[in-house]
C-alpha cells in the first residue's frame, strides 16, 4: 500500500499519520540501499518507447526497450533493443543522443537542444 502523494503542484505528502513509522522505515531502507550502491533509478521501463537522433537522420527513430541490464562492473545501465544494446544509456546517452520523448529528438535534430 502506498504511503505517500503528491499533491498537483508536486509535493509530497503522507496520507495518514498513521503510517509515519511504516514511511520512515521505507525511507530508510531506500536511503540504505542508496549508500551501498543498490539503489538504482531508470530512465525509463522494460515496454517504453525511446527516440534515438542520429547525425544525419530527419527523423528520430523509435525504439521499444525490451530490457534493462546493469553491467558486470555495477556502472553501467544498458538498455536492451532487440538485437543490439545502448550501454550506459541512463548516464551518457539520456539527452545527447537517446531521448525519452520524440519532441525532444526532433529539437536535437534541429539543434534546438544543447548537450547535456
């Protein structure tokens, strides 16, 4: 069950008071996880359409990611598009080459965009 909200301008809130306890016990393990290097945030998720802009190209080009990997050595994100992968494509990529909306894609096809 949820414990938090947030309200349309963007700030969280807890539902009830009731569940403080449970919510910064949650928080907690979060923040653990984060400082033992378990705790990863993804650009996006397995099913998601992603827009690559290529030098050269008119149009961007969508791809569905069908997996996401970390690499052996813990860095790396890959995302996984049928038969080839972008690696360390949350850090690198995200806004210089991969984007998560077609409007952004085609902004960086135009030169709209700067580099990240």
């Amino acid at each position: 069950m949820r414990l938090t909200g947030r309200t349309k301008g963007g700030e969280a809130y807890l539902y009830n008071m009731a569940g403080i306890e449970r919510a910064i016990d949650k928080l907690a393990a979060y923040e653990d996880a984060e400082e033992q290097g378990r705790l990863v945030i993804l650009p996006c998720k397995v099913g998601d359409t992603v827009f690559l802009a290529q030098v050269g190209r008119e149009e961007p080009f969508s791809m569905r990611v069908q997996g996401i990997s970390i690499s052996a050595s813990g860095n790396d994100v890959i995302l996984h598009f049928g038969g080839f992968p972008i690696t360390n494509a949350w850090g690198s990529e995200v806004g210089k080459t991969l984007y998560l909306t077609r409007e952004e894609a085609e902004a960086a096809l135009k030169g709209e965009t700067e580099d990240v």
